[in-house]
C-alpha cells in the first residue's frame, strides 16, 4: 500500500490535511502524481507545477513543499505540503 499525507500550512499552523491510499500495481512515480491530484481535488486546490527544488527535496526526504511560486492561482495559506508516510 502507497499512503501520501497532504497538508496546507499558514502561519505554522496546520488548517487542513487528508490521507489518500493507492493500492494500483504503478510506478511510484505515478502514485505520488496520482495522490497529488487527489489531494489537490479533497482540498479544493488546483495541481501544482513541480519546481527543480521540488523535486530534488521530494527525491531526498520523500516530502516536498508547494508555496505560491508552484501554483498559477493566488492561494490563501503558506504552503502545501505532501509526505509519503507508507510505501510498500
């Protein structure tokens, strides 16, 4: 089982979060893109566009962060953050 925590950040503060589960037999690269969609629909946020520096911190901790930079729309809070909290 793939598990990816999303979590939308403002003022250190955790406003909102969602867990979603992918039990598909893909690649973990289309899980991670996968979940994101589904997180970004729960939260009612549009995909986020994934940054070098996205990227390169998703590869080394499995965890990444959204600010505004990865968003086309003006969004209200600090930041999404996504985390790979179980992978099998």
């Amino acid at each position: 089982m793939f598990r990816l925590w999303g979590r939308i950040w403002k003022d250190n503060h955790m406003l909102k979060d969602t867990v979603i589960c992918d039990d598909r037999q893909e690649t973990r690269t289309h899980k991670v893109f996968h979940c994101l969609e589904q997180i970004c629909y729960e939260l009612d946020l549009g995909n986020p566009i994934w940054l070098d520096t996205t990227v390169r911190d998703f590869k080394k901790h499995s965890k990444a962060r959204f600010y505004q930079d990865n968003f086309i729309e003006q969004i209200d809070f600090d930041y999404l953050e996504i985390q790979v909290i179980e992978e099998d």
